[in-house]
C-alpha cells in the first residue's frame, strides 16, 4: 500500500480534515479493523469512492480538487 492524501470527516460533525493513508491506517488498527478489511477500504480509495468505517468518513483528496465538500 502507497500513501495516498485523504479528506476525513468524523461522522455526526460537519469538520473534515486533510489527512494520510498511513493515518488513517493505524487509527483503524487501533480500532480492531482486520488486515483484510483494512485492504477493502484503501482499494476503495483508490478506486475513487466515499467510504464510511469506524465512525469516519473518507474520499480520496485529488490533487487538482482539494474541494473539502468532497465527504
């Protein structure tokens, strides 16, 4: 897995956040998520999708659009 710049958004509030891949990743090992599912969810991102897990929500920040409605 490379990493990839992320827009976060903590579900129930409307602030979003620019964060990482990598970030990301470890809060969701700290939060029981198995190797597997955490590689849904980065190829989900890839894949260009809006992925909702573990009380966040987060689209891949495009480089050209960093447009923070995106989530």
């Amino acid at each position: 897995m490379h990493n990839i710049a992320l827009i976060a958004a903590l579900e129930g509030t409307r602030h979003q956040v620019t964060t990482d891949w990598f970030a990301i990743m470890a809060m969701l090992k700290t939060r029981n998520m198995s190797d597997d599912a955490i590689k849904i969810v980065y190829n989900d991102l890839c894949a260009g999708l809006r992925v909702t897990t573990r009380g966040v929500t987060l689209a891949k920040a495009m480089d050209s659009d960093l447009d923070k409605s995106i989530v």
